[in-house]
C-alpha cells in the first residue's frame, strides 16, 4: 500500500472516530479494486445482455477494472433482481434492469425484496420502442393483415415472451388489449431464446425491444409487423408504427437503469454514475443504440436521483395500468 493511501486511510479513521465520515468510506475511497459483476436478469443474446455488454466494455476502460457479465435469469427478471438485492452494498455486484423491475410488485406477490427501497439507482441508460415480430411463415404480410389473421386465429396464435411481467409480457397484454386478441403464452427466460424459436418457426410471434428485433429484421429471418409507437424507426422504416396499424394506443417505450444494492456508499454511487454517463456519451455506444432504434437518455436524466423519480413513478403506473388491465399475479400466468 502506497504512503498516500496509509495517510488517506489513517485521515478517515480518524474522521470516522470524530463522527464525521462513516466505516466502509475508504474502501469506498479506494474503490473498485476488483473485478465488478454486472448482473443480467435475462437470458444471453437478449436486449438487456446487449446493452450490458456495450456498457461493461465501456465502464471497465473508466474504473481501471472488469465488469463482467453474468447472466441471472428467470421468472421475468425477479432472480436476478433478489440475486442483487441479497449483496452486499460495496458496488461489487450491480443490476441491469428495466422497467420490468417496477411492473413486478403488481404481477409476483412472492417477491423476496420491497422493489421500493432494495435498490439504489445509479442513473438510467436507453429508451426505445418495441417491435412486434412473427416467424417468416406466417400467412400474413403486412401489419394489418397480421391483426386480422390474429382475430380471425385467436387462441390458436403462440406468443413468445420472456417471463411473466418482462417487457415482451406487458406488451403482449397491450397487443391483446388493443385488438381483443386471447393468445397463447409461451414463456421463455429471455426473448434471446425466443427469437431463436421465432426463426426457426417454433412460435408465431414476439414483442421485442428493438435493440434484438431490428438486426433479426434487417438480416430477413423474422417479418417486422409493428413498432409500438408513433415515430418510425430509421432502419426499419418499412415497418408499421402502431397508429399506422390502426392500433395507436399500442404503446410502449421501453428503459432500462442500472443498480447497486441499496445502502451503497455514496462515493461508490458517484463513481459508477459517472462511468455510466461516460459510457453514454461513448461514441461506439451511440452508435450501437442508433442503429437498432434505441436511446440513451439526455444527460439531464443520468443523475441517481432522476433515476430514482422514475423508478418510484412507474411503480405507481404499471401499478394502475396493470389493475385497469384487470391483470393480477394470479391472472397474468
Ligand atoms: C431480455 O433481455 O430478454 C429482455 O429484456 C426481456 C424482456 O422482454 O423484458
């Protein structure tokens, strides 16, 4: 150990006997020292690991350390949310997660943590649309003919999604709302292994973030049918938005933040908030995101405590929507 670091140590040992800084603050000071783990809630090859791996890469050049990837999956996110939520606070173990984190205290009534306070937000990353897809057999070309083979299928169509309130759920519970639709689920741990079931024909459709749906779609082994918004996306212009499909309160925008334990020490908070917003401001990065119509959020919205706002904020919302849409943990399986 260094003579700085010894002084250092030894200024806040005793600022920590004045009362005036607490135990833990100068690993904190030090920190990372080791590799970091990243957690991944999904299953490999889906959006959330997509993202994460472009933000790891980056992230690891600004704290002189390795964030590595690990891959936590099943029931819609929540192991490895708990996964997270069990660690210690030391920003060793962090959580990359979506707005699937704030739908499932409203769809999961044995969640092992309160959503509400078992995390601390370290900023928020992309927003995007979603984009319906279906294997390349389908009868149907175009959106509208898709929505009228649906009615005219109903429950004989299989929807792929990726465990019970992930992002590919939800949308497809608005889908069914907007065009009265009663489909049959086919769950997965992450919409990576369903849209390998989409290409090779195994299940009709998947509502997928566009950061996996637009390369699947451009390559030509899926038929894009509906971006579930009102802007088109760049590369895939040829693709329907919702209203364009006549269904334009098929709506959703996707985000995903990402997260320490809660009680992380706040030095540790600030230095992997501005690694994130190092990370978002990356050349490459943008340019990953643009490509598949996806959005890092503008730097107004990268501190903990905007990610915080809109954390508690959608907990209330799908909270609402999902009880105006009549689902419950029991309904939704
Ligand atoms: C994934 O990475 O598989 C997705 O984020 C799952 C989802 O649709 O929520």
């Amino acid at each position: 150990m260094s003579f700085a670091i010894r002084c250092r140590r030894l200024a806040l040992a005793l600022l920590v006997l004045a009362g005036v800084a607490r135990p833990g603050d100068a690993a904190a000071d030090d920190y990372p020292t080791r590799i970091i783990t990243l957690v991944v809630p999904f299953a490999a090859g889906g959006p959330s690991d997509v993202i994460a791996r472009l933000l790891a890469h980056s992230m690891s050049q600004t704290l002189g350390q390795q964030v590595i990837v690990e891959n936590v999956a099943g029931a819609g996110g929540t192991i490895g949310a708990a996964r997270v939520a069990r660690t210690a606070p030391d920003g060793y173990t962090l959580l990359i997660h979506h707005l699937a984190l704030t739908a499932a205290p409203s769809l999961y009534s044995n969640l092992s943590y309160d959503t509400r306070t078992a995390f601390t937000p370290l900023g928020l990353i992309n927003t995007g649309p979603m984009v319906l897809v279906g294997r390349k057999t389908l009868a149907a070309q175009t959106a509208q003919e898709l929505v009228a083979y649906f009615k005219r299928e109903g429950d004989k169509i299989t929807m792929a999604h990726a465990g019970v309130g992930s992002n590919a759920h939800l949308c497809a519970i608005l889908l069914s709302q907007a065009i009265g639709l009663k489909q049959v689920y086919v769950p997965y741990n992450g919409t990576g292994p369903a849209m390998n079931d989409i290409v090779t024909g195994q299940v009709d459709a998947l509502c997928d973030q566009s950061t996996t749906a637009v390369p699947q779609i451009v390559s030509g082994t899926v038929r894009g049918y509906i971006v579930t918004s009102a802007t088109p996306i760049d590369a895939i212009k040829e693709v329907a938005t919702a209203p364009a499909a006549g269904l334009p309160e098929f709506d959703m925008a996707i985000w995903h933040g990402l997260y320490a334990p809660k009680d992380t020490p706040p030095a540790v908070v600030a230095k992997l908030n501005k690694a994130l917003a190092i990370a978002l401001a990356d050349s490459l990065v943008i340019e990953r995101f643009k490509a598949v119509g996806t959005t890092p959020f503008p730097p107004s919205e990268w501190s903990p405590e905007a990610h915080k706002t809109r954390f508690l904020a959608e907990i209330d919302r799908w909270g609402g929507l999902l009880k105006t849409a009549g689902v419950t943990p029991a309904t939704a399986r």
